[in-house]
C-alpha cells in the first residue's frame, strides 16, 4: 500500500509472497554472510569513510533529496545502501534521522510472512490446509479450500478491491472505515470471485485474514506481541519496531508497523541470507524460499495500490 505523503523509500529486501513456489533446488542459493563481516545485531558494520563507492552512491542520493526533483523523490523519506553485510551509506529527508520510526506500510507483510513461518515451523498452522477461517468452515462455501499457502501467495481467489480513491473500497473500508476494529474478520467477509490458487491479486485483505489466523493460534494480543518481539525484533537487533493492533487484538499485518531504516535493513538481510541470522535459520528453509514460484495470471487491476 502507497498513500501520497507518506511513503518510505528504503533500499533493503523486503519481500512479501508477490508471486505465487518453485522448487527449493531451482532456486539461485542465496550468498552466505561473510566470514569477516558480522550481522548487524548490535550494530551496522559500516564501509570506511574513504570508500570511494561510498562518495559515488552519495553524489546519486543527492538528487533524490535536493534541487530540483520529481515528485516522488520529495516524499522520500529515507535510503539505505547495504553491500555485502555492510552499510555503504544513507541518507534521510529533513527531521528524519537514523532514529526515527517510519510507517512500513506494505513492508509489513513481509514480517507477517516471517512470523507465520515461525508458527509453522512450531506445528502450530499448516500452509497446506485449508486456512482456519471462523466464516469459512460451512463445506459448501467456496472459500472453505482456501489454504494458508494460498492466502500467503495472494492467490486466494477473493473479490476484494486493492483501492485508495474509493472510500467505498474494500482496503478502505477494512483499514480506516466499519472494518477497522477487526481488520481479519472484515477481510474475511470478502466472496469467493475465482478457485483457489488459480488467479494472482495483490491484498492487503489476505495479509490481515493471516494475521487473524496467527492471532488465533497464539493466543491475546500480549501473547502475539511477545511473539512478534521474542523470535523475530530481538534476535535481529531489532529495538524500534512497533506494531500496531486492531481492537480485536489482531496485528493489522497488511500496513502497521513502525521501525528505524536501519531495522528495516535488518530484516532486508535476514531474508537475502535466506532466513539466516547469525548462522541460525531462524525463517524455516522451505517456507523463506516459498515466495518465487511461476506466475499465475492477474486479476484485472483496478488501481495503483501497492507499495
């Protein structure tokens, strides 16, 4: 999701499940940490002053935030260059600083995706199954199919209206409207519009009936916090990130949460090292590597909406 203001340009990998799995072993292997560069646990390892890439990438960021510039290049609000484990360089827009939290918008998803993949290497979801839906589970209803995978790889075959012009919209009315106190619940009322994993449609509404699955498989709102914070913001060095909960206790995992660029950053490479961190495999192997798979045909796209 991308509102006019607010966006936040980072150079890291975020990654969410865009496309629809290939086979682990056709898959380009991800690059190993470096022996002599350390994670960024504690603190960013940083490229020398004197690096003269560092001054060539500095000169190129300065067009996107001083002088004359297009449009989209003033709402930038911060860039980083990581290389190789290191930090080459950033920079942020004027008072925006390395510690300030910035709204991840669409990058949420890509933690959700961790944190499902933390429950499902505990056993506690199947990606298989069909998803434990409340509104679903009539045998008869078409959505009954619906796997977790599926959702995950928006792929679900919802009717649901990716949109930020219409008021009247589905993200609108689930994320700032009626559905706002119970982002999965109002997403899931969503009606079947195409058979399961046959049609790709970018959903902020599938993000959040994932994370009310989560919510119900770990339990209140505390317990899915402690969750969040324990397996995945501390043992990254993650100290800023700061996700928000509908009134149901459900994390609104499409779009809120808020983190420093450089925790970001942090999460970026944790999934280029393909769910690794510190030698650890922290996102299980099959599930990190899920998200490349062939393309399944769009449904018709009714608006700019993702970012």
């Amino acid at each position: 999701m991308r509102r006019d203001g607010l966006a936040v340009s980072l150079a890291v990998l975020c990654l969410w499940l865009a496309t629809p799995g290939a086979r682990a072993q056709d898959l380009t292997p991800y690059p190993a940490q470096k022996a002599d560069v350390p994670y960024p646990t504690v603190a960013w390892p940083e490229r020398e002053q004197s690096d003269p890439i560092r001054g060539a990438i500095n000169d190129i960021l300065v067009r996107a935030f001083e002088g004359t510039r297009p449009e989209v290049f003033k709402r930038t609000k911060a860039i980083l260059v990581i290389s190789a484990g290191r930090l080459v360089t950033e920079r942020y827009a004027e008072g925006i600083t390395k510690d300030t939290r910035l709204q991840s918008w669409s990058m949420a998803k890509s933690f959700l995706h961790a944190a499902l993949g933390f429950a499902i290497g505990d056993g506690k979801l199947d990606p298989a199954a069909p998803a434990p839906v409340p509104e679903w589970q009539d045998a008869n209803d078409p959505r009954h199919a619906i796997t977790l995978r599926q959702l995950a790889q928006m792929a679900s075959g919802l009717k649901f209206a990716e949109r930020y012009d219409d008021p009247a919209a589905d993200a609108m009315q689930m994320l700032f409207g009626a559905g706002r106190g119970d982002v999965g619940r109002a997403a899931a009322r969503a009606p079947a519009e195409h058979p399961p994993g046959t049609v790709w449609s970018y959903s902020s509404g599938s993000a959040n009936i994932l994370s009310r699955v989560l919510h119900d498989a770990l339990g209140p709102r505390e317990a899915y916090r402690k969750f969040l914070q324990t397996r995945l913001f501390d043992p990254l060095g993650i100290k800023s990130a700061v996700p928000e909960f509908d009134a149901s206790g459900t994390w609104i995992g499409s779009s809120y949460l808020h983190a420093t660029a450089r925790d970001y950053a942090r999460f970026g490479l944790l999934y280029l090292r393909g769910g690794v961190w510190e030698g650890k495999q922290l996102v299980p192997r099959a599930w990190s590597t899920s998200r490349v798979r062939r393309r399944l045909p769009p449904r018709a796209a009714t608006a700019r909406s993702s970012g």
